[in-house]
C-alpha cells in the first residue's frame, strides 16, 4: 500500500514538472521560432519610428538604471537597518513585513500610485515618471536580499570588529557588507533582471516613444510598453516587431539572470 | 596583583527573567593566564564577554556590582561599567582584546586584517603601520608563513592559521589583557597544540583569561583556574590546587568527570 502511494506521488511529481517544464520550453520555442525569423540587424541601429528598436531598448535600460540609481541605496540602507540596527524592534519588524508586502504588490497598482502622485501632477507622460516606478518596484527586492544576506553573515564577525574597537558603522561598512558582498551584488543583479521586463509599471508613467530621446521631462521610449502597442496593432509588420522586441528582451533578461547566477556559483 | 577585579558582579541577559551571573568575585591576575572552566551554561563565556562589554552590542541586557580594570601606565583602576562614552569603549576593546571561538578573518588581506586595530588607533604612517604588522605577525607566529602573501585575502588561510592571524590582529594594538572564548575548539589537535604554546608565550607581554571546555587544556596552560557552575564561582585558585587538591565537592566531581 505505502509501495503504491508512493508510486502515485512520484508519477504525480514527475507529471507537474514535466508540465511545468513543457509550458516554458513552449514559451521559448516560440519566442525563437518568432522572434529570431524578425530579427536583423538593423534593428539595432534604427528607432521605432524607422522601423527598429534602439531607442527602446537604451530607454529601458536608462529607465531601469536611474530606478537602479534609486532603489539600491534606498532599499541597502534601509536593510542594513532592519538587521544591523533594528534587532527585533518592532518597527524594524514592520518594515520588514511591509516590504514583503511591498513585494508582492501587483505592479499594475504601483504604475497606478505613480500616475496619480507624479504624472498628473506634473502634467504629463515622463520618463522620470517611469524611472520612480520602477525604483519602488526595486526598493523592496533589495531590501529583503540585503536583509536576507546580512543574516548569513557570522555575528562573530560583528563581535570581532567591535573587540578591536570600531564603532558600529565601521563595522558594517568594513567587514559585514564585504562579507555579505556577492549576496547582495547577486541580488541586486536579479532585482534589475526583475524591472528591467516589467511593464505595467511604464504603461501610463513613462508610456513610450517612438523617437529617440535622453529628456526624461517627457514621455520616454521602452521597449516593453511598445511590446504591448505593437502586438496590438493590425499590421502585420508591427506584430513581427513586437516578437523580435520580446525576442531580444527575454535574451537580456536571461544574460542578466545567468550573470547573477555565475557570480554566486564562483563564490562556493 | 589583579589587572582585572571582578567584584560582586551581576549580569542578566536582555530577556532573561533571572540573572546569569550571581554576585562573581574574581581576580585576573597581572602576566597570568587564568581559566574558566565549568559545564556548558554555567556563565564562563558570559562573564568572559563582559570584560570588554562586548555584550553591549545587544540591547537591554544588564550589569550590576564592579569590574575594575587597572590601568598599567597609571596603576590606577577605573570601573568599565561606567563608560558611556564611544571614544571610552574604544579604549576599552584596545586594552581588553578578543579572541573567539571561530577564527574571524576579515573579509580583506592578510595585511589589512592586522592593521585593522592600529588603523582605528589612528596610526597612518605606512612604515610604523608595517613595523606593527610584523611585529604583531611574529608575536603570533605566523610571520615566517604569510610574509610573502600579506597582500592576499585571509580567508585563503587555514583554520590554525586564521586564528593566530586574529591572536596577531589582537596584539597588534598592545592589550593589556586577552580574552579567549573556547579559542581552539574549532581546531585539529596540531593547530590546538600551536595556538596553546602561543598563549603561554603571550603571558610575557599580557594578562590572559580563557574560557575553555577542554579540562586538559586548562592544566596544561593556565597558572589559575576558577570553577564555575549555575551562574555562580564554586572556587578560585592557582591551577595545581584546583586540580589535585579542590576544597568543594563539585569543583572535584566536575574535574573527575562525574558532571559535565
């Protein structure tokens, strides 16, 4: 009897990872199948209003490293003071599980929060906009992966650095956030795969442009907001520019993903 | 003569409902290594940690009676529950150094890590800050080992050798006592063996406290031993007589391995 169930629970296993697995490669077959039959080099020397995605692929990154540019000391620093200064204070507790909270927002809502507090009252679309969208997003990524290596670190480590007789800060930025460096920077890393493909975020703060521009008062090129208007379109030609966009996103993403991942490998 | 005199010393941890420490009274006496032995729990390491404060680091937790600790330029004793003052505790630390159960090598160069303390005396000066490093590296017998790779991370070291690099981190910054919790539980009987031998040549320049689990050990090196068990100081006094000669009951049946 226990023989047969555990027979049925491994089928059962084995049959969801299967599933699971298939859906992905699906996913990815279909991305290369699609997208690779659009690509071609010119779309990385055009702009969107001639046919190519430059412009959108610098703005997304431009978007996603300003939120970078926000959101990593932001969300270290308050990490750093959930679990170094904190202890088990229950505002630090609070703001823990605010962020974890925080993390599993929709991103569609905090697109919503953005428009409400930074584009309607500054009066339009910016790429501004977008970028503080996307550091929120950010914020609470880096905060839980700060935390969370932070935790790993030995406190004889911390107790170590004060018997030679630094000061606490010392301390942490000397020794504990070297400690707990790759961690972080892994972290850190994933966190910007993460904002890097989102959308909802963009959809009505930074919208998207079809020229190429660096002017962040106005609505800004991404790559991901003209995925969502090209795969609307009826021409057919927009709908192929859409897949190669997706195409070359999911590569991005995926090198980014990859790097996080090798970076912690080398460590062990 | 006492460097350290514990004096009717409490301490109850942040969360505790009742004290961990009861009324200790305790010399470490001036070039001597003094032991603490005791079954787990029964506060050695507490009491150990309260002679730097490095209790401090967490909140709430509380100390009561005296600990003077006698400063050796002025022979004058000063009580280290009283400091308040960032700039004292620093003082402190440098005059009562540590070493703990797992070896600490800070995540930088072999370097680095000795200079850490003297960086934070404020010693600047590329020739003396090298000077102090060998002469810290060679007090900890480590020299002749890293003196061609003192530029590479610590953390390539082997465990014996990471805990003399902390002893050699320690010295640098010229104690006046050394506080060792348990330092060669995490280590082969060769390492042990390496560091016991540093720890009775160290005794020239500083007074010594270890706490040890390790009875053999505590014969082996210590010129004093005091017994601890339940939060309290069963007995105190020179090494020998501990050992062959207890005056309590439970220090004997502790040390016959009756308990433990």
């Amino acid at each position: 009897m226990r023989l047969l169930i555990n027979k049925i629970v491994l089928g059962l296993s084995i049959f969801s990872a299967v599933l699971g697995l298939g859906f992905l490669a699906w996913i990815l077959i279909t991305l290369f199948i699609k997208g690779v039959s659009s690509l071609h080099f010119g779309l990385f020397l055009n702009d969107l209003i001639d046919g190519g995605l430059r412009n959108l692929i610098i703005g997304q990154f431009v978007m996603a490293a300003i939120a970078s540019v926000i959101g990593i000391p932001v969300g270290m620093l308050a990490g750093i003071y959930i679990r170094e200064y904190g202890y088990d204070s229950k505002f630090a507790d609070s703001i823990r599980n605010l962020s974890d909270i925080m993390m599993s927002a929709p991103s569609i809502v905090i697109g919503a929060f953005v428009y409400a507090v930074v584009v309607v009252p500054s009066g339009g679309a910016s790429g501004f906009a977008g970028s503080i969208a996307l550091a929120i997003m950010m914020v609470p990524i880096v905060i839980n992966t700060t935390d969370n290596m932070l935790s790993l670190v030995p406190k004889e480590l911390r107790e170590a650095g004060i018997a030679l007789g630094a000061s606490k800060y010392k301390v942490i930025f000397d020794i504990i956030i070297k400690a707990a460096k790759v961690g972080i920077m892994t972290g850190i890393l994933l966190a910007f795969a993460r904002i890097i493909g989102e959308t909802a975020p963009l959809l009505f703060t930074s919208e998207t442009s079809n020229y190429f521009t660096l002017d962040l008062t106005q609505a800004f090129p991404s790559l991901t907001v003209s995925i969502y208007d090209l795969a609307n379109d009826v021409e057919e030609k927009s709908r192929d520019l859409a897949w190669a966009a997706s195409f070359i996103l999911t590569v991005l993403v995926l090198i980014i993903n990859l790097t996080g991942r090798f970076i912690t490998r080398n460590k062990h | 003569m006492p460097v350290i005199d514990i004096k009717n010393f409490s301490f109850t941890y942040a969360s505790a409902p009742k004290p961990s420490l009861n009324g200790i009274n305790l010399p470490i006496k001036e070039g001597k290594i003094t032991a603490l032995i005791g079954p787990s729990g029964c506060g050695k390491s507490t009491l150990l940690r309260s002679l730097n404060r490095i209790h401090d680091l967490y909140p709430g937790n509380k100390y009561e009676g005296e600990i003077l600790l006698k400063d050796l330029k002025t022979g004058k004793f000063e009580n280290i529950l009283d400091i308040k003052k960032e700039n004292d505790f620093i003082r402190l630390r440098q005059t009562v150094g540590m070493i703990f159960q797992k070896p600490t090598p800070f995540p930088m160069s072999i370097f680095d890590n000795v200079a850490y303390g003297l960086r934070i005396e404020g010693i600047k000066n590329k020739t003396e800050l090298e000077g102090r490093v060998e002469e810290a590296l060679k007090g900890a017998a480590l020299w002749e080992e890293v003196k061609d790779r003192l530029n590479k991370s610590a953390m390539g070291l082997s465990g014996g050798q990471q805990q003399r690099l902390c002893i050699a981190r320690a010295v640098a910054v010229k104690p006046e006592v050394l506080l060792f919790d348990e330092p060669t539980s995490a280590l082969d009987p060769i390492s042990t063996g390496a560091i016991e031998e540093l720890i009775v040549e160290l005794k020239n320049e500083v007074s010594i406290a270890i706490v040890t689990h390790n009875m053999q050990q505590a014969s082996r090196i210590s010129d004093y031993t005091a017994f601890m068990y339940l939060g309290d100081l069963v007995e105190f006094d020179e090494t020998e007589t501990i050992f062959l000669n207890p005056k309590e009951k439970r220090t004997e049946d502790y040390i016959m391995g009756r308990f433990g």
